[in-house]
C-alpha cells in the first residue's frame, strides 16, 4: 500500500473559494476514469481516502456514484467499446463534466495513489489500461490545475 499522503487537514481539502472547471474526455478516458474510482472505492484496501486522495470516502464515493451511473447507460459496438450518444441518438465521443479544483485534486490524487500502489503488470490486469495511459489522464490533471492559477496572468519575482 502507497503510504504517500496528499492532505493533513480538513482545511486543505475544501477551500472555499474555488471556481469550476470542466473536464472533457474521450470515451475511453472515461473508462479509465471509471476504473480508477472502482479500484480506489473497492479494489485497494487500505486507502486512506481523506489523507491520500484528499477527499472524505463518501464524497468521493458520491462523485463516482454519479459517473458510474452515466457510465452503465452508455452502449457499448460490438468490440466492447463504449458509444456515448446524445438527447437525439447520435454517437459522440466526449464525456464532460463540471468539477471543482477540490474535487480535480482528488481525482488527480486518486490516479496516482492507484498508479503507485498497483504497479505497472497488475494496473493493467485490474484496469484494462495501460500506465502510459493512465500517465496521460494525469499529465491532464496536472495541467488543468496549473492552468487554473492563472501563471500567464502574473508575473512572478524571480529569485536570483
């Protein structure tokens, strides 16, 4: 079991003051996404939710209630991939929602306490992903964090 942990303190997790942000993935990230909450809620014993992820078990649980419950009305082709369509019934490609910097810390934590604690061979037998995938996912985490403190906006003392 990973023992990194990400938050000490009810006050680090939940700021008040936090913006939305929407995250856009492709229907195969989705899945990944599904799978990392499946093994971080039920697979991975021993996860210390509020310390490692950063979020309390039954707030993330709630999250991941909602995207499981989008994820099971999706079809799947005949390969087994997932076909998401719209209100009209035309296939698209895209699963978005709407997060807050709290919550994308908690799934960009999550990602890695689950990377970290599975290991490259079984990531990819409990997941059905690879870790260059999940890597991704988190590359984009990261991204979208650092975008939200605005670092194009300000300039910054340099230390010299």
């Amino acid at each position: 079991m990973n023992t990194r942990e990400f938050a000490t303190s009810a006050d680090q997790l939940q700021p008040a003051h936090e913006a939305a942000i929407e995250i856009s993935l492709a229907a195969t990230d989705a899945l990944l996404v599904h799978q990392l909450f499946n093994e971080s809620l039920n697979g991975i014993r021993g996860i210390r939710h509020e310390i490692q992820i950063g979020m309390r078990e039954a707030e993330l649980r709630s999250i991941f209630d909602e995207f499981n419950e989008w994820i099971e009305a999706r079809e799947y082709d005949a390969d087994g991939v997932i076909v998401i369509r719209d209100e009209k019934g035309a296939a698209i490609d895209r699963f978005s929602q709407i997060y807050s910097q709290a919550e994308i810390r908690a799934l960009r934590n999550m990602t890695e306490v689950v990377m970290l604690d599975l290991g490259r061979p079984e990531f990819f037998a409990r997941t059905g992903f690879s870790l260059a995938e999940a890597k991704q996912f988190l590359d984009l985490l990261n991204a979208i964090l650092l975008e939200s403190l605005h670092l194009d906006e300000q300039t910054e003392p340099v230390a010299h």
